[in-house]
C-alpha cells in the first residue's frame, strides 16, 4: 500500500497541473475564456461550471451560483440560528443525537468553562488540562466554516500535538486562544473512515430537504470528504481534502476527486487516497442506512430545519453528528444536479427559488 502510495503521489506530483496554483489560492480557476463566458451567461462560476462538468452536461439542470441567495431565505430564522451557532446547535440538536460536547468558551481573553472539570484561567490551562487528562480538543471559531482557524490538541506518549503534530505548550495555547473560540471534544474516528486516512476526522456531507407536499424529509444527496497531508487536521475540500459521490441507496462509494488534481481542464479520478493509498471507488459507508434513519429522525422532530448539509462521522462507537450547515455550498451538486429531482424542484419551487 505504501509503494503505491508513492508511485500515486509521484504521478500526481508531475502532472500537468494548469492553473493549480491560482486554484490553490481561490483568486481564479483554470478555465478558458469560453468556459468563463458560458458560464457567466448561466449564472455559474467558473469554478462550478468545470465542477459539474457543464460542457458536456445541461446547465439546466443544476442551480446557479446567482441563485446562492435564494437557496439560503429557504430556511426561516430560528433554523438559520440554530445551524449557523456552533453552541446553540449543541445545546438543541444535541438533545436529539450524539454531537461533540462543548468543553469550554474562550473569549475576550477569558476561559468560562461548560463542563466540569474545565475550569481554566486561560488557553494555557486547557492545554495543560489535555495534558494531565489524555483527553483531545477541537478548538473552532464559534462561526466558523470551510475549516478555517480549526485547531486539534492532543497528548500522547508524553508528548502534545498540534494538528497531529509536535509543539510546546505556548504555541499550543496561542493556536486555540482566538476570539469567541468554542473548545469542543475531540472525535476519535477508527473503521473504514480513520484506516483511508488518520491525520483528520473525515466525515459525510448529507443534504437533507423537507417536502412541502407532505411534510416528509428525505436525503437529497451526500458525499464523503477525506482529510489529505494538505487539508489535515480537516478534511475539507476547499483546502485540499478529496471527496468521493456516496450513493445514497447503497452507500457506496465513488472514485474521488480533489480540487488540486486537474488534466485538461478536468478533475482526475483518484480510485485510491493520494497519501495512504487506500481504496475510495467501491468502498461502502460503514453503518449508512443508520446514518440515513439518524437525520431524518433529527429532521422529523425539528421540521423548521427545511434545508440542512448534515456533517456526519460514523466512529467505531456509532454516529457523531459534527455539525448542522445553513444553506450549504451547491457545489453539492457535483453528487447530482438538483433541478432533475422532481422532489427537489418542488421544494425549490415552493420556496421561489425557481419558477
């Protein structure tokens, strides 16, 4: 596994990669000025129209980019407060299903802790609490999204890791001492998941939608994103993470793409996890008919959440539902195009995001 981890990273190393570093930076996409123009009369990014392949698919399928406004009144306030409040969400949806625990708050420079045993002075003493406990955290901004400023802290072997690696107890505390800083429990991930890749949590993305017919919630589509050496300790896509079309009758797997591996214009199939090299197309979710029964369940008993991007990690103790996105990103639709489901269309329609 290892060697052909090599020859993959090799592979991957010296490919004609047009355009990756502007990709990398989010300023620009490697797309031609026809592509951009197209897009541009559709109402999609360039981004978007290489992500779904709209040359040779119809655009008429897929929501724009311009309807990104229209997607986001769907939910009313309280959903759009519950989802986008990391510790609101704990404490309503977390009444329902397994979600990480907030531990402590750091903000204005003040340790308040949530759970016994929590009590610090300062971004200091939680990292000295990790070390007398074994116990890891997570430290996010409260309104965070996309990964950013999301930190681990871990002690193993005498040792305190950083996003999974080595640092002293300052750099720690300075990484985790942000503004309105959430510290929540550390998710352990084995199985399937943590074996593909053990530097991230690597956790579904599943978009759920109410029918307005018959008040019904159903899955619309999922993918599963796996951490790499470039996004870790996350597994976002966005910053480097791979993800893979899960088929929401099965479970199973598709090969996975990154936004970083590129040929011609298009996102290479990667059968295998570029780091580790572990097979992604055909692998099957772990537990997927649970996790389906799980947020449906969460849906049913909270129906004001019309339209939710669930992040979901199947551990080796069950389900953790790591957090619930308003209005997520309709790159989503790379699991499918959302207008050629009639279930769909008419949530979108009965929310006026289409005619």
């Amino acid at each position: 596994m290892a060697a052909h981890a090599g020859r993959l990273a090799a592979q991957l190393r010296f490919r004609p990669l047009a355009g990756l570093r502007s990709l990398l930076s989010g300023t620009s996409t490697p797309a031609t000025l026809r592509q951009r123009l197209r897009a541009w009369r559709h109402g999609f990014s360039a981004t978007t129209w290489l992500l779904f392949e709209l040359d040779r698919r119809s655009p008429a399928d897929y929501v724009p980019d311009v309807k990104a406004g229209a997607m986001a009144a769907i939910d009313g306030p309280v959903a759009r407060a519950v989802l986008r409040n990391k510790l609101l969400f704990e404490r309503v949806v977390g009444r329902l299903v397994r979600v990480p625990r907030v531990l402590a708050v750091h903000e204005r420079g003040v340790v308040t802790a949530l759970q016994p045993g929590w009590e610090a002075e300062d971004a200091l003493g939680i990292v000295d609490r990790v070390l007398e406990t074994g116990q890891g955290v997570v430290a996010k901004p409260a309104d965070s999204s996309e990964g950013r400023d999301v930190h681990t802290v871990e002690a193993g072997d005498g040792r305190l890791l950083l996003d999974k690696r080595p640092a002293g107890r300052e750099e720690a505390a300075r990484a985790i001492a942000g503004e309105g800083t959430l510290i929540t429990e550390l998710v352990r991930q084995g199985g399937y998941a943590g074996s593909v890749f053990p530097g991230s949590l690597n956790t579904l993305r599943v978009v759920t939608m109410v029918d307005p017919e018959d008040g019904e919630p159903f899955v619309v589509s999922a993918i599963h994103r796996f951490g790499t050496s470039r996004s870790a300790p996350t597994d976002n896509v966005s910053r480097g993470g791979v993800r893979c079309v899960v088929d929401v009758e099965t479970g199973r797997l598709s090969a996975g793409k990154a936004n970083w591996v590129l040929e011609d214009g298009r996102f290479v199939e990667l059968e295998a996890h570029p780091d580790t090299g572990a097979r992604l197309a055909g692998t099957v979710v772990e537990r997927w008919p649970d996790v389906v029964a799980t947020l449906l369940g969460v849906v049913r008993r909270l129906p004001f959440l019309v339209y939710v991007g669930w992040d979901v990690a199947v551990t080796e103790d069950g389900l953790v539902v790591v957090e619930g996105n308003h209005s997520p990103n309709i790159t989503q639709q790379v699991a499918g195009p959302y207008l050629a489901d009639p279930r769909v269309r008419r949530v979108l329609r009965h929310h006026g995001v289409v005619a």
